[in-house]
C-alpha cells in the first residue's frame, strides 16, 4: 500500500454553515485531534468554520490527488461529487446525515449497486433505512452537541407563562395549524395557562442557547431528519420537547407518556439508557402534537411528577451526544472504515 491511509472530507457548495456541513468539519477535528491524516476538501473557497476545524490541513478541490489508499467521503446528495474517489479507486464512503436524500440527485439508470460506495449513518434509523433499501449494512456515527454551550440554566424558568420555542424555518405552516388548533381550544379552557411562544431565528449558537434556557417546551416540527440537532439542543437546556421525530429522531427520542396520538414506531428501536424524554407524534399529524402540547404545558404549570421525570430523561439523552462521544466514536470507527 506503501503510504497510510488518509481521508478526505467533501465540503459541499452551500451558501451558509448547516447542521450537517458542522458535523462534517467535528469529524475532521476528532480524526487530526486523534493523530490521523485528513483533509477537507471544500467545493469552493470560504467554508472555514475555524471554531471546530481551524487547524485541519485544507486540500482545494483543483489539488484534489486521491490514490487507491484513500479514504474519500461524501455527504449523502451530492453524488457527482462521489467522481473523483470512483475514478481513483479509493474507499468511496457516503456519509448519510438524512435518508430522505439517500437516492436523491442519481443520475437516470444509476442505482447504488453499481457504484463501488460504502454508507456509513448518522443514527439507528437511518442505517435501518439503508439495509431495508439496499440490503447494506452501515456503521452508525453520531452527532456530538457542545455541552458547555448547550446546558441547562441554574435558575430553571419561572413556571408562568409556559413558553414554547420553536424554529419556524421547519415546517413553518404546520407549526402555525399546531399553535392555531392549541388556541382555540384553550380559549374554550377556563383557567387555561398562559403560554408564550418563542421564535429561535437568525441567532448564532450562543443565542439559541440563551434561548432554550428560557423555554419549557421546544416544537420539534422538523422532518424528514436523520439525526435533528435541535431537539437534543433544547433536551441539553432543560425543555421538554414535543413534537415530529422525523423518522430519524427516534435514534434518542422515547414516548414519555401514553397519548393517544403519541407515535408508536413500527420499526425496532436500539437500546437506550433513558426513560421517555418527550411527547412525539406521527410526522405531519398536527393535531397530535397540538394536543400533546397541551398535555405538555399543563404539566409545566402543574410541576407535574411526569414532566420532573422526561426532563431528567431528557438530560440523560443529551449527555450521551456530547462532542467527546462523537469523538471516541469516530477514532473507534474509522481504523475498520478506512481498512
């Protein structure tokens, strides 16, 4: 083989840093921190994110030189970019962060059996996904949050009003039906308890921090996802979260209690080590979530026994995606997925 295998790591052309473009640079540090060679490989120029990846050497893609003893990983969807470790006959390793993009941009008559690629997953589901669809299996690499930033505050919130985080630039039309159909049913409520809603947008990770550490419940309204970040967030600060588990999510996400809308996943679940951390509903049923929001928020203003448990399960969930475990993880792997 002569020289040892080293990585690289694909960099796609987006306009701004995404969930999955900051794993992609997490996963570079763990591997340089870890004595390994790696690059990354930006498309085009600007994608430094130097809080996470500064000291990563940097191959621009015009250099580009892979050899057979290489290691070239993409991110799921960008499958031209595959090319260039095809073309080398180097370990060709898709990295897939959402299943819902695991056949997209396949050219006409291309389908993964003909391509010389391994899959690795961002979650149990999503490596399911694959070995239902392509008969594969694909070793799981989580996720890893900063718990230092992502952490519950000293002084919980005061109980009233309830407030409800929420990103509306997930599935923002649903999020309005949910909070529409909450509305209207707690005008008919007498007593019912104040609720505030919080919109987390335009912040950098410091403010959304900040603001999940003023919440109670967080709106998890995103799917598809393979692996959402912002739940395990909101777990981190000390919300309960309610809502869309986007098939991938119940990689961590377990039923707190036994709504009669709550979503009963057909497929097996891993074995975890918490409890149910959140009220979760089938993907697009809003009223579900909407009557699982108001279970939710009474139980905040109640300070009731099952909301003090699903938090402490909650934080549970998030210790075992901490940065660190990424990390071990990823330098456990990567010696079986380079071999």
């Amino acid at each position: 083989m002569g020289s040892m295998s080293k990585t690289f790591i694909y960099l796609p052309p987006l306009r701004k840093a995404t969930g999955g473009t900051q794993v992609l640079h997490q996963l570079a540090a763990h591997l340089h921190a870890g004595g390994l060679p790696v690059s990354l490989v930006p498309r085009e120029s600007g994608y430094e994110m130097p809080g996470i990846s500064g000291d990563v050497p940097v191959t621009p893609w015009e250099e580009l030189a892979l050899t057979p003893a290489d290691l070239w990983l993409v991110p799921e969807g960008w499958v031209n970019a595959l090319a260039p470790g095809l073309q080398a006959g180097a370990r060709t390793v898709l990295y897939v962060q959402n299943w819902a993009y695991l056949f997209s941009a396949l050219p006409p008559g291309v389908t993964w059996d003909k391509l010389q690629v391994s899959f690795l997953a961002v979650s149990d589901p999503v490596a399911w996904y694959i070995r239902e669809c392509l008969g594969v299996a694909a070793p799981v690499l989580r996720p890893g949050i900063d718990l230092d930033r992502f952490r519950a505050p000293d002084r919980p919130p005061a109980a009233s009003p309830v407030c409800v985080a929420f990103m509306p630039r997930k599935n923002k039309a649903l999020a309005a039906q949910v909070r529409a159909m909450f509305e209207a049913r707690a005008a008919r409520l007498p007593g019912a308890p104040a609720v505030e809603w919080l919109p987390i947008e335009g912040l950098d990770q410091d403010g959304v921090a900040a603001a999940l550490g003023r919440a109670h419940i967080f709106l998890a309204m995103g799917y598809p996802e393979g692996c959402p970040l912002p739940p395990l967030e909101a777990m981190a600060c000390g919300c309960l979260v309610v809502g869309f588990a986007g098939l991938g999510g119940f990689d961590y996400m377990r039923q707190a209690d036994d709504l009669p809308g709550a979503a009963r996943p057909w497929f097996s679940l891993r074995e975890v080590p918490w409890g149910g951390n959140g009220l979760y509903a089938a993907d697009a049923d809003v009223a579900a979530v909407a009557l699982a929001l108001e279970q939710a928020v009474s139980w905040v203003a109640q300070a009731d026994p099952r909301y003090v448990l699903a938090l402490e399960n909650a934080r549970a969930t998030a210790s075992a995606y901490s940065i660190a475990q990424q990390r071990a993880a990823a330098l456990e792997l990567w010696p079986t997925l380079a071999g």
